[in-house]
C-alpha cells in the first residue's frame, strides 16, 4: 500500500498538471503534511500494536470534516471495515463518487485459518457471512478496482457487480540490474562469499505465511548447515518468531524493520541469490515485481493470484503450501545455475514494459476521469 500511495504522489507530481492527492490516516496527532501537490492528514488514533506501529482510526467524524474541507473529486477507499463505510456515507453527503480499492482478499486471509479450530461446517458459515458483507459493502461503491484479474471473477461470481481491474507496477529506473556490487549488502551481514542468501521482504504476519517461510528455514539449516543465510526486510506481529528463529538458527538470520528508501531496496535484492516469496493469499505481489525486475531468481508456491506476474519458469516452485515443500523448493531453486546477465536483462525489459508504474496510473487516471465524468448524484 505505501509504495502504491508513494508512487502515486510522485506520477502527480512529475506526470500530471492538473491534480492532486489527498491522504486520511491514522497517526500518532492530528495534522496535515504538506508536500507538492500533495497533502497528509493524520488523525490522533490508538496504536494497537507496539511491535508492528498499527493505529486503528476511531474518530469517523474527523474524516467527514477532512473531506467537507478538501471537497476531493473522487473518494478511492482501501479500507473495508468502519473507514469503507463512513467513506460512502461522506460521499453521499458531498455528492462525490467513491470507488474502493480491494487490496486484501481478507476473508480468506483472516478467516480460512480458523479451520482447525472451527472445523469444516463453522468455517463455511463464517465464510458465507464474509461474503455477504463483501457484497453489501462494495456494491455500494461506484467500482471495486481490484489487482487481479482472477480475484475479481471471485469476486464477481460472489455477487461484487461492479469490478474493474488494474495492475500494480515498478519503477523500471530504480529496480533493474546493475553490475554486481553483493560485496557491500555481504560484508554488512557478515557473511562468507560462499553463503547462499535468500531474502524476504514484507510484513511479517499470518496473512503473509511468514511462519511457513521460518519452518521451511530451519528444515534448510538442518540439512545443510553454513550453506544459507536468510535475510528479512519487514516488521509485524511474528517479530517474536522471527528473533526466535534467530536464535535457533545461530546467526543464519538477519533482519532490518523496514526500508523505505527504493534505491537501497533495489540494491538488497541485486545481492540475493534466491528471492523467497512464501504467500498464498497475495492480491498482486508487488515485491515479486520488483524482484524479477532487478533481475533477481525467485521462488515460492504456486496456485496464488500472483502467478500472473511471475516471468520466470515455477518448475522448481513448491506445489503445496508446507515447510516442507517451500524448503524443497528453495534448495532445488538453489542447485540451479545462477541467472546470466543477459538473462536477467531479458527479464528486467518485460517487467518493465507491461509494469511500469507511469502506465499503470496513466490507465488508472483514465479510468478516475471517467467515473468523475459519468457520475449522477442520487437524491
């Protein structure tokens, strides 16, 4: 989501003379960032979470004053819960079209899991509520844009009526490959010219089946002893597994809370040997993109909407979602030759050409053009 927005901010700066952006989000006060042609509102919220710096946004009457104040054009909601419902009463109120932006296909993500404690009958009923709020929710929207297209067939056939698809992208200038320069990212970790890096990066949550990536970690070390070291880029609510995976691992693990800085991002994943994607209820897989578009090996399980975009041959990718067969998957990855340069130029041009984020919002601020255009108020 952050690098969506980010990138976002930035085509209407460089790319756009006519618009702006307007952000509501929860933060530590209440306050307005402003930036050109760009403007953060926070609003005081409660953090629920010290470990990943969640804040849950109560105060639904400060949007509405936010948004009587900007008077936007166009409301675009990502959020499902209390802010997808106060978004469209506010835009009712303003006359005002509110699309949502489907970025998590939560129900799954949340509710699936509670299988092995519910079992089968339990969690079919809960699913079924799920979808009918999911139904009741974005048919209110004048479109659901989703980043997939086989999510919103899912979607579609739950009764969503009005999906309209988009693709995610990457900035071709800054993720691409370079001439090796591994010694740097290496000799920060302390690791042997012989060590095989794999890296993840993203949040560190059950959604994102992290858990399963630790498993299948300890599987690898315990076969193969000094032959891997993984390094992770995130924060979230398994920090508490990740330092204990550290401490099992005795050094084979390291880890930095976040990067925000897209050039040095691109740099740690031109130093990785294997990029190790471990989720199976991923919308898009914005971080696979950019991977592929350095040049950099992936692997992961397949079956996932972010099959898609994967440009690379998934033979070795595991076929279920279990440690023990990412960690088949991974090692078998690894035994592969290492990726040509000319081979991952090949790569770098075809993530560039159907992914750059100037296409994907030049289609995006068409489509916003044509909702702006077409929309009737109802009275």
């Amino acid at each position: 989501m952050k690098r969506y927005l980010t990138e976002k901010v930035r085509f209407i700066r460089e790319q756009t003379g006519d618009s702006e952006h307007l952000l509501i989000i929860p933060g530590e006060r209440d306050g307005v960032i402003t930036g050109t042609r760009s403007r953060i509102h926070t609003i005081r919220s409660p953090l629920i979470s010290k470990t990943s710096g969640y804040r849950v946004l109560l105060n639904l009457r400060a949007i509405a004053r936010i948004l009587e104040e900007e008077r936007p054009d166009l409301i675009e909601c990502g959020d499902p819960y209390q802010i997808g419902w106060k978004s469209l009463r506010a835009g009712r109120a303003l006359r005002i079209p509110v699309i949502g932006f489907y970025h998590s296909h939560f129900p799954e993500a949340y509710l699936r899991g509670v299988r092995k404690f519910l079992g089968s009958m339990p969690t079919e009923f809960v699913m079924g509520l799920a979808r009918r709020y999911v139904c009741n929710l974005y048919n209110q929207f004048q479109h659901t844009v989703v980043p997939s297209p086989a999510l919103g067939e899912l979607l579609t056939d739950w009764g969503v009526r009005n999906v309209v698809t988009t693709d995610l992208g990457v900035d071709p200038a800054i993720f691409r490959p370079l001439p090796s320069f591994n010694e740097q990212i290496r000799a920060e970790l302390n690791l042997p010219p012989d060590r095989f890096l794999l890296l993840y990066v993203g949040r560190l949550a059950r959604e994102k089946n992290t858990h399963t990536l630790f498993s299948a970690f300890r599987l690898l070390t315990r076969a193969h002893p000094d032959r891997f070291h993984l390094l992770i880029i995130g924060d979230g609510l398994q920090r508490a597994e990740l330092n204990a995976l550290k401490r099992e691992t005795h050094g084979a693990v390291s880890s930095l809370s976040y990067c925000d800085d897209p050039a040095r991002l691109a740099q740690i994943y031109r130093a990785a040997d294997l990029f190790v994607h471990p989720g199976v209820q991923e919308t898009f897989g914005l971080v696979t993109l950019e991977a592929q578009s350095c040049g950099t090996p992936i692997v992961g399980i397949r079956g996932t909407y972010m099959d898609r975009i994967i440009q690379t041959d998934q033979t070795f990718w595991a076929r279920e979602n279990s440690a023990e067969a990412l960690a088949t998957a991974i090692q078998q990855t690894a035994d592969c030759p290492p990726p040509t340069g000319e081979s991952a130029l090949r790569l770098h041009q075809t993530i560039a050409a159907q992914y750059s984020w100037n296409e994907v919002f030049r289609q995006l601020f068409a489509f916003y053009r044509e909702v702006i255009h077409n929309f009737t108020p109802c009275d």
